[in-house]
C-alpha cells in the first residue's frame, strides 16, 4: 500500500559546480540515505538498512552516472515488485512537480537513479502495462529533473509508439513536458545516446520542432534551435529549408531560434547559414 499524503523532501545541492568538488559526489551516502527516507514515507515496508548497504557499496569508487546506475540496480533489487508497481512506489516518493524552468541547482541530480530505473527495467517490448507506467515515469521525472536522457532507449527501440507519446505531451501545460519533446529526440544530445534512425532521417522530428518553435518559453525554444543544430550537422539542407520557411513571417524569437541553431554551419564559414542568420536578424 502507497502513502500518497507524506511529502518528501530533496537532501541540500549547490546551485552550481563548485570548485574542487567532483560532480559525482551529488549522488553520496547522505543521498541514498535520503532516497530510502523519501521512500519509506510513502512505502513503509522499503527495507531502509539493507538497501542503503547496498547503495553505498563501492559508491566511492564510481563515476557520477555510474553511481546512478548502481544506485537504480539497488532500488530494484530492493522493490522486488513488477515494474509497474515499483515504479508507483518511486513516483510517489517524489518531491512536487516544478511548474516553472527557474534554475532549481543541481539538486535534480537526485532524481539520475530514477531515470536509470525507468531506462534499464521499462523497456519491455511488447508489454502494453510495462510501456505506459515507464511512460508516465518520464512525465513525472522531467518535471523534476529531465527524461531527455532515459527516454532515449524507448526512442531507439520503440520508435512509433514514443513518439506517439510524446506528439500528445506537445501542448502539455508544463513546460518541463514540452521540452521533453524537443531535447528527448535530439538525434545527437550530448552526454545522451545516439538515436542512429533519426541521425540518418530526421523527417519524423520536424513536426515537433514545427509544434514547438514559437513556444511562449524561452526553456522549450532553445531546446528547439539546439534540435534544429543538431540536425544542421547531418542535413544541412534540410536545417537550411526549415530556417527559410521559419523566416517567413518570423517574431523576434524565432529569429532567435534560427539564428541560435545555425551557428556552427555559421562558424565552419557556410555561405547559407551566414545568410540565413543575417536575415534572422
């Protein structure tokens, strides 16, 4: 049984990288023993001891996303219930929703072992359940850390049903959701996987951007022109035809946009980019 009514809490994060202090160490042993309170509350039969034991085991020695990783490995192991039903259990131990994109620090960094869970034990093909909860998961996770990089291994192996997905999520009201839609099917995201079908045909990712160039956030039209950039990179006709029809008519923040996503064509001296960016102006 799930305790909806208890709040968590997330442990103390600085608002940026500080000097002599390696990233990794977000994810440390006062981060698991947190993790387990938060759980707890909401699910009061979690094994608190055993699983921070396990957590904590060699943490030290590991990488930033290594740690996320290993922690994920000990969560699951220590729900021991379908997928679905674990995955209620971590949703409902998250702290709420954030409903604006002012910067929150590097406090999200709590939330990279859910974002392994749902990557490495929602990919179930064929498990209509398994799919939906995982979906869910990365609705709930972007709007408290991101699930640009989690979603990646649904995208790659379950192409049409996730974007099916996310074409629903494009007039979402959070604007943590909507940049899912852009940054998660960057066909290059860095620090992500690669998507090879969308690096060798973007066409299916245009209409997202189309949906999402005039967003009223600056968050979710900046991940827009990063996309476009990313695209540029392959096809850069194809980026240079999308900027020229996007000119067409264009308020000062798409030409914000077009500028933004052109600027290494730009730079490597194409004649095109430069000019599309001037008329941006």
């Amino acid at each position: 049984m799930v305790n909806s009514g208890a709040v968590p809490t997330l442990p103390a994060a600085p608002r940026a990288i500080e000097k002599g202090v390696a990233l990794k160490e977000l994810l440390n042993a006062a981060t698991v023993a947190q993790l387990a309170a938060n759980i707890s509350l909401v699910y009061p039969s979690f094994a608190v001891h055993s699983f921070c034991q396990q957590a904590t085991r060699g943490l030290a020695e590991l990488a930033l996303m290594a740690r996320g990783r290993h922690i994920a490995t000990a969560l699951r192991q220590h729900l021991p219930l379908p997928f679905v039903e674990a995955l209620e259990i971590l949703i409902a131990s998250m702290t709420p929703a954030l409903e604006s994109t002012a910067v929150m620090g590097l406090a999200g960094f709590f939330y990279l072992p859910h974002s392994f869970f749902i990557a490495e034990y929602g990919l179930s093909v064929g498990d209509d359940a398994t799919f939906h909860a995982a979906m869910r998961g990365h609705y709930e996770l972007t709007q408290r850390f991101t699930a640009e990089f989690a979603i990646r291994p649904f995208l790659i192996e379950q192409p049409q049903l996730t974007l099916q997905q996310l074409r629903q999520w494009l007039a979402d009201p959070n604007p943590h959701v909507r940049r899912l839609c852009s940054e998660g099917t960057r066909p290059r995201l860095p620090w992500g996987r690669r998507i090879p079908a969308f690096i060798q045909d973007p066409q299916p990712l245009l209409p997202f951007l189309e949906a999402l160039r005039d967003d009223s956030s600056l968050y979710v039209r900046r991940s827009v022109a990063n996309h476009l950039g990313d695209i540029a990179k392959d096809h850069p006709e194809l980026a240079f035809s999308l900027a020229k029809a996007w000119l067409k008519s264009a308020s000062s923040d798409r030409k914000w946009v077009i500028r933004h996503a052109l600027r290494y064509p730009a730079k490597c001296g194409n004649v095109t980019a430069l000019a599309l960016r001037s008329a941006a102006k």
